[in-house]
C-alpha cells in the first residue's frame, strides 16, 4: 500500500487566493481526518470524516476553511481565501475503526 | 491553556543510551494512547499504542507504560540511534470518539 497520499506537497500562494489540498485515504480505511501543524500551536485535529460524512468540524477555523469528501478515496480541504496566518503544514490521517491513524507526508502551505 | 509559542521539551542522549520520554494526559475518560514519531519534513508515524486495561506494552526496542493513577504514560527507547532523533508525539483518545488529542511533544536529540 502506498499510504495515505497528499499533493500538492508545497503551495505558495498569495493572500485572498484559493487553495485546495487533496488527500488520498488507505485504502479500507474509513476514517479520514485534516490537521494543521504549526509552531505556534502544535498539532491540531481540524475535522474528520467517518464513512465520508463529516462527523466534527469544531476545530475547523472560519468559514474560510471547508471540507469535502465525495468518495471513499478522496478528500479536499479548502481555503477561500489565503491568509498569511493560515501558512501551515496541512496533514491528512486515516484509519479503521479500531486503529491508530496513519498520516500522509503533509502539505507545506505558504501564504504571502 | 494554550501558550503563546510551543516550546519543546527537548531530550539530549548519547548514541546507545537509553532514552526515556514522558507525556502527561489530561482526560481521565482517554483509554486509548498513543506514541508517534515525526521527522523533519514528514508527517507522525506510529510507533506504539496502548490500551488502559494493560500498564506496559513492548515492542521493538522500544516500551511504552502507563500509570492511570497520575495520568502519565512514558516512551522508553533502548539503545538509542541516530536514526531516533525525531520529535515524538503522545496522543489520547476516548473508545469511540475516534478523534485524537495530541501533547506538544518532545524533541529527542541523539549525540553520535
């Protein structure tokens, strides 16, 4: 198994800009989480998907961020628009049910 | 709280040595932990995980226990290598919230 994918693996972008990252789970896994890491607040849990229903969004900033996952293999984590504060490393995470979450390589975001 | 910049504990063992990293929990109700490995430019991997029902769970060459009375579970690495120089994560979770929360972690450094 390849492992949980991620791309773009950077994204430079300017502020008020969309991004999109994708996020490819293991396959069998149906949970499907995002995370941002930064050095400012560490590791935070940003929503997760059961079953491609999004099951808690609380730790989802603002309206600017939003989540989708139209199939079992696929997710988006959107931004619209790009702030410099949103400048992150982006990691998506899957699992089963009964095991530990494996995450992907990360997407470094720079916003300027 | 949260603290305004994330500042590391930081571990320094010399190439051999055994290393011994400690995480304090905060949810009594968390029966689920986890120890994650991360290095530079890549996302947490796994290492160890156990269940509240057992105190110590071991692995290759590395041990995890754990003490419910004081809310501390603690990662030990025998023989450490250069190779185990990462930042390590533990993580709790609740049986059946899916979610997990991680601590701030700690920066192991090995001195060949």
């Amino acid at each position: 198994d390849a492992g949980v994918i991620q791309s773009p693996r950077h994204e430079v972008t300017e502020m008020g800009q969309e991004v999109t990252l994708r996020c490819k789970p293991i396959s069998g896994h149906d949970y499907l989480f995002w995370y941002r890491q930064t050095m400012m607040r560490g590791l935070e849990l940003l929503i997760y998907f059961n079953n491609n229903v999004p099951i808690d969004d609380s730790g989802m900033p603002e309206d600017r961020f939003s989540a989708k996952m139209p199939n079992a293999s696929f997710s988006t984590l959107k931004i619209q628009p790009s702030e410099p504060r949103d400048s992150a490393v982006y990691f998506c995470a899957s699992s089963s049910p009964s095991g530990e979450q494996y995450f992907g390589p990360g997407t470094r975001l720079t916003v300027t | 709280g949260e603290s305004v910049g994330l500042h590391l504990p930081t571990l320094s063992v010399q190439e051999g040595d055994n290393s011994i990293i400690n995480c304090a929990y905060s949810n009594s109700a968390s029966d689920y932990f986890i120890w994650y490995k991360q290095e530079s430019g890549k996302g947490p991997q796994f290492i160890i995980d156990i269940r509240s029902n057992m105190d110590k769970r071991q692995g290759q060459r590395v041990t995890v226990l754990l003490n419910k009375t004081v809310k501390h579970l603690s990662l030990q690495i025998a023989a450490t290598q250069p190779g185990d120089s990462a930042v390590y994560f533990c993580a709790e979770n609740v049986t059946g919230a899916n979610n997990l929360f991680f601590g701030t972690g700690t920066r192991l450094t090995v001195i060949p």
